[in-house]
C-alpha cells in the first residue's frame, strides 16, 4: 500500500479585488454601494431630466414668442392713435433766412416770412487799462445786472486787477449770463463783458455799490456809457409772418405760429418784391407715414417668422418646433390675423383693409408693401388711412389692444409662464427628494454591506486558521 500527500487548500471567499479593500475587507463598500444606488436612480433621474428637458423648451419657446410680440407691439405705437398720422413738415424757401420744424399741432399752408432784424446779446469792451491787466485798480463792491437779474462782486486786495475781477465775474454765485474777460491791444488791455441771453430786455448794467469811486472806472448804465464801448446791442428779433408783424427775444421762435419753431438765421432783404420774404411750406409728413406704415409691415413679417419657427415640423427630421399645435399660439395667431383682414368701418368703401392700400398677404403668410399704391391712399384720403389703422376699430388700435391684454400680467402668456415654473419648480423639489431618498438609501446600504463585510473578514480569518491546523496534523500514509 502506497502512501499519498494530501494537502488540501483552504477556500477563500475574498475576491482578488479584495487587496484593493483598505483594511483587508473582503468587500469594496464604498463602490459597490455607489454602483447600486446609481442603478437604483438611474431610471428615475431619466425621467425627471426629460420632463426638465420638456419644460425648459417650453419656457424658452414662450420667451420667444412673448418677445416677438413685444417688437411687434412696438412697431403699432407709430400707428394706432391719431396723432402719428397728423406728422407735419415745415419747409423754407431760404435756409439762409430761417429754418422750421413742425409738430402734430401745426396746420398746413403757405406763409411769407419776412426778417428785418435777428436777436443778438449786448457786448461792452472797456476802455484801455495800462500794463497787462495785473495792475491794481482799486477795490470795491460792484452790482451787475442782467436784465432783471442781478449779482454782486466783491474786489479786495487779492483781486484788484483787470484778469482778477474777470475772475471773480465768471465765478459769482448767481451769475445769469454775464461772461468776463481780458483782452490786450495795442493800447492796454480791455475788459470784455457779454450777455449769453439774447433780446433788447438782456442788457447789461455794471454799479458800484460801496459808496466808494475805487471801481468807478468799471462802471456802465443808461447816461454812464463812457467807460465801455458797445461792440453789440442787446436787441430783440424783428420779422412778420404773412404780414403780420412779431418780435422775439430769441432767435428761435415757437410761439409765433401755432405748431411750427422758426430759427431765424438772417434777414432779408427791404421792400415787397421777390428776396424781401422766404417761404415757409407746412404740410402733412407723408414720408414719416410711410415709413411708420413700412416699419409695421416689417415687423409683422419678422413676428411671421418666429410664429412660424416654433409650430414648424421637419419632415425629414421628424422634428416638430416647440409649439406645434399649441393651442395658446394658434389663438394668438388667429386674433392677429383676423384684425390685419379685417373691414375697418372708416366712413370710406375704397380704402378700409390693408389690401386697399398696397398691403397684401404672400404665400409664405408674410405682407407686402406696394409704396406707389399707400402714396396714392395717402394723397387721396390721409384720413381714410389715419382712420384704417388709428380709428376706434382700426386695425393698429385693435392688434395693440389684443398684445397688451396677451402680454399683461394675468394674460394668457403669463399664465401660461406661470405654469411652466411652477412645473419647473416641482421637478426641482423631486430631484432634491431623490437626493435625498439616495443619500439616505446609500447610508443604509453602506451599514448593511459593512456588517456583511465584518461577517465575511471574520469568516476569512477562521477559514485560515483551519488551514494552519489541517496542515499541522500528521499525515497518513495509505499502503497499496
């Protein structure tokens, strides 16, 4: 009988991963618990990401179309009240003579403007004062006056020069207008005073008031007119208007003609004839209509473009716009197009849609604007087209009537918005929930497998010191 070696190995129940395992556990927890939970959510991080995914798309669609409304909106402001259709231009024959603006107040006609004479400020040059206006001349007190308007300066030793007191002019507290300054000549400097205010009330007074003479060489008044000479006079505008004779102050004038500012820029020429007026042309701005009217219809066709962007469908993508059959951008789109459609009750048979004026619908759904057609409407019948878009039921007063209740807190797109945070907010709350519900699975997890990973460590243990015995016994020799 022959004997034979039996050793027999102890069975490990730690993987060769388990090196890996700080500690010698037999288990990688931390991984495989981190593997679990990530299967656990998995499906439900899938689903709250798309419904997320959906709701922003939404959200971001909505603000698209809101905005797109909004620039459209802006573009009816220059049409849906009377007033922007009563734009009026002023005209002159004679720039040279005078300049006009209009406003909506202004009436159109035909005026003769005559200019004997423009506004202009006084000016006073002193007389020559010696060496180079550093030299003392005295001290004092002065009163200035301009106009109605006046100041005082105070000359002491620290100012008592020519460039001194131009200083202490400019620099006055309550100063109106008066400017101050030093000219050199041949013969001495020169105190320069100007008037920044036009018109014949504007003129300038210079007193001492000290009951002194020290200043008494800077003086000027009405009688007291030999220390300065007049370099300007302070006078007012002359001119008529259709023969009816104006004066101003200013050379711009708004209060002379109902609507209209003139700024008048020379004068013409005496007598009746042909050079002894310019005309001024007040008419209705028809240029500012069209663009105002061609500005609208390019904002349509843009607010076209974006409706149609997010409801288009890609076939050949299979991919739908954000808000393809929406029932809010369907409403919003029929409102739109039944009041560009629309038959405006506007007192007339032949200028009462858009169509009648140039404006008509491409295939495309966008509008197209015929210029030489809306010229025709708006030398014809102006109030015709005024009322088409500005009347009670005009076409601009209704589209911007219906935008403003659609983009109005509480309207339909606001709480439509509304809606879509609030949805936003709770898949919020849901993933901060699975969070949760995770952290605390994974706590749980972690306990379980860590018990476990003791029990097997234990096992492990004993199964080594089994063998060690096993291996210790004697052997037994088998005869053959």
């Amino acid at each position: 009988m022959s004997t034979v070696n039996s050793t027999t190995s102890p069975v490990s129940i730690a993987s060769s991963s388990s090196a890996a395992a700080a500690g010698g556990s037999v288990i990688d927890v931390n991984s495989l618990v981190s593997q679990l939970v990530a299967a656990t959510r998995a499906p439900q991080d899938s689903v709250i990401a798309s419904k997320t995914q959906a709701v922003t798309t939404q959200i971001t669609a909505l603000g698209t179309l809101k905005g797109a409304l909004s620039t459209f909106q802006t573009a009816l402001a220059a049409l849906d009240t009377p007033s922007a259709f009563n734009a009026e231009t002023a005209n002159t024959s004679d720039s040279s003579i005078f300049t006009a603006t209009a406003s909506t107040d202004a009436v159109g006609g035909t005026y003769s403007v005559s200019v004997s004479q423009l506004a202009q400020a006084q000016q006073l040059v002193s007389k020559a004062f010696p060496n180079d206006g550093t030299a003392p001349f005295g001290t004092g007190t002065l009163k200035i006056s301009l106009g109605a308007a006046n100041f005082a300066v105070t000359v002491n030793s620290t100012n008592d020069t020519l460039s001194g007191l131009a200083t202490a002019i400019n620099s006055a507290a309550g100063n109106p207008g008066v400017t101050a300054t030093v000219l050199s000549g041949t013969d001495g400097d020169h105190l320069v005073l100007s008037s920044t205010l036009t018109g014949a009330s504007n003129s300038i007074q210079v007193s001492e008031t000290d009951a002194g003479t020290g200043l008494a060489g800077v003086t000027y008044a009405t009688g007291n007119t030999a220390n300065y000479t007049q370099n300007s006079a302070a006078q007012d505008a002359k001119f008529s208007i259709s023969g009816i004779a104006y004066t101003s102050a200013s050379n711009t004038v708004s209060n002379a003609l109902s609507g209209v500012t003139l700024n008048l820029t020379g004068t013409t020429a005496a007598g009746t004839g042909a050079g002894s007026f310019a005309t001024l042309n007040v008419a209705q701005d028809t240029s500012t209509i069209e663009t105002n009217i061609g500005n609208f219809v390019s904002a349509y066709n843009t607010l076209v473009g974006s409706i149609q962007q997010l409801s288009s469908y890609d076939s050949t993508t299979n991919t739908a716009g954000p808000m393809l059959g929406d029932a809010l951008l369907t409403g919003i789109q029929n409102q739109i197009r039944s009041a560009l459609y629309s038959i405006v009750n506007n007192g007339t048979s032949t200028y009462n849609s858009l169509a009648s004026i140039g404006i008509t619908t491409k295939s495309d759904g966008t509008l197209n604007l015929n210029n030489t057609t809306l010229q025709t409407a708006l030398s014809a019948a102006p109030s015709a087209v005024s009322a088409l878009f500005s009347g009670t039921n005009g076409i601009a007063t209704n589209l911007n009537s219906q935008l403003t209740t659609d983009l109005a807190s509480g309207g339909s797109i606001d709480s439509r918005s509304k809606t879509l945070v609030s949805q936003e907010n709770a898949l919020t709350d849901q993933t901060n929930q699975l969070n949760t519900q995770m952290a605390a699975l994974t706590a749980s997890m972690t306990q379980q497998y860590a018990t476990l990973n003791t029990l097997l460590s234990s096992l492990q243990s004993t199964s080594a010191y089994l063998t060690q015995q096993f291996a210790a016994l004697p052997q037994v020799q088998q005869k053959q």
